[in-house]
C-alpha cells in the first residue's frame, strides 16, 4: 500500500517472482495506497493489461493511471511491442508488470524491481531502483517504512 502512496510520477515496476509468490497481492496494495479498491484488481493474466483510472489525490501529483499488466503468456518480444507496452510508459502512468523477467529489455532502464520471495512463514521483497525516477520513488516509500 504504501508504495501507492509514494508514486507520484510515471514509473514502471517490475514485479518479479514465482508462480503465487504474491504478485498480484503486491499490485492490489499498491492499487489501494493510490485509492482504488484493491478488490476490482486482478490478474490481467489472459487479458495481458487492465487500466485503471486513479481518483484526484489531495497529496498532488502527476499520476493518473494505473496499468497493471502480466506478461505470463507472452514468449517472443514482439508479443510485447503489440501488446502495446511502450503506449503504457509515460509521466502519468504508474505500470506494474508481472513476469516482467520474460521481457526486461522492453521496460524502460529507469525502472523498479521488487523480487517477491520467502514462503509460509512471510514474504520477503527484494527491491532495486534503477534510475533517478526510480530511487525517488524508492527513497519516499523507505522513509514510510520508519
């Protein structure tokens, strides 16, 4: 939730990690922190993306939308270019990919990556800004974290 609330800029997220390592859980916190019911977000699996558009925040920003998208399905980069990726990529537009490993080259250098481990007992996050959008958006979220 909390990373939802330090966005405040178009970024992309890659969110990385197995099969029901929590994904799709991460992306509907995220989803709250920035106002949207966490329960109207799901996984784009089949549908490759899902939009969502983001209420007025009384903190400001530039941010507009969410895209939440999963790239599961696709095995060729191009998949990628049709599925319409690099149309997701602006300054008001928060992007999580899910299975974002199938296809790093095509997100931007300037980027998120949170690794999402760990088992039973808990999740553990793994995250690394790559980019100066991205360590902003990080050094918000940690100071949330205190």
């Amino acid at each position: 939730m909390a990373l939802g609330r330090a966005a405040d800029r178009g970024l992309a997220v890659a969110l990385l990690g197995s099969l029901g390592a929590g994904k799709t859980l991460f992306a509907q916190g995220v989803a709250e922190g920035l106002g949207l019911d966490p329960r109207g977000v799901q996984s784009p699996t089949f549908v490759i993306a899902c939009e969502y558009p983001l209420p007025p925040r009384p903190e400001g920003g530039s941010l507009r939308r969410l895209v939440h998208a999963d790239l599961y399905r696709l095995e060729r980069p191009e998949e990628v270019e049709a599925a319409g990726l690099r149309d997701w990529l602006s300054p008001d537009t928060l992007l999580l990919v899910e299975w974002a490993d199938r296809a790093p080259e095509a997100l931007p250098d300037d980027r998120l990556e949170i690794r999402i481990g760990g088992g039973p007992e808990g999740r553990v996050l793994e995250i690394e800004a790559r980019g100066a959008a991205a360590e902003a958006v990080l050094s918000r979220w940690r100071s949330m974290w205190l």
